[in-house]
C-alpha cells in the first residue's frame, strides 16, 4: 500500500483532525501566516495551530503575537497532516475563530 494511503486512512482515526476538518467546512479557520497574524490582532482568533515542522522562525513571530494578545498556541502535527485534514494543500498555522471549536480541539 502506498505511504499516502496509510497516514490518509491512519489520519481518519486521529479526532484532532477531523474536528478540525469540521471546523474548517463551519467556516471557522483562518490559514497563511498573514492571515492569521491578523486574526490574533483583531481579537478573532481563540485557538493558534502551529505545525511541528513550521521554521523556528515562523514559531517565533507567531507566538509573540499569541503571547502578546493571550491567544493559546498549539504545535500540532506536520504541515502536510494540517493541510490535508481541511482539505487543502499544506499549512504551517492556522488560527480557530470559534470558542466552541476551540474548545472542542484543546480536549
């Protein structure tokens, strides 16, 4: 069986993925950088996913932000895991613009 095909059926059983999955069809993310460095300083952004391989980089400017507004940050998967669970191409962060589904991810 091809690698693609056993994390994509792994990936089905992983809950944090496909609530955030659910999230992400609820309109309630925000993806890219810029985007959701915005999202932190509009107040929108309750919950921040950071991927594991994101640059050390791209952490630190995206935690700062969180550590300045009081937005709690993640670091929660490989950026292709988070892509592929919202149905897109890669993502190295996104921000969760719901209370509930923020919630929701913590547990």
């Amino acid at each position: 069986m091809p690698e693609k095909m056993r994390w994509t059926t792994k990936m089905k059983n992983d809950k944090f993925f496909s609530n955030l999955g659910l999230a992400m069809r609820a309109g309630k993310l925000v993806t890219g950088e810029d985007m959701v460095i915005e999202a932190i300083r509009g107040g929108q952004a309750k919950l921040v996913i950071v991927a594991e391989d994101a640059s050390e980089g791209t952490f630190k400017k995206v935690n700062d932000k969180c550590s300045y507004y009081g937005v709690p940050i993640y670091q929660y998967g490989r950026r292709d895991q988070l892509g592929a669970s919202i149905g897109k191409e890669t993502r190295v962060v996104i921000a969760v613009t719901d209370a509930g589904f923020a919630r929701m991810l913590k547990q």
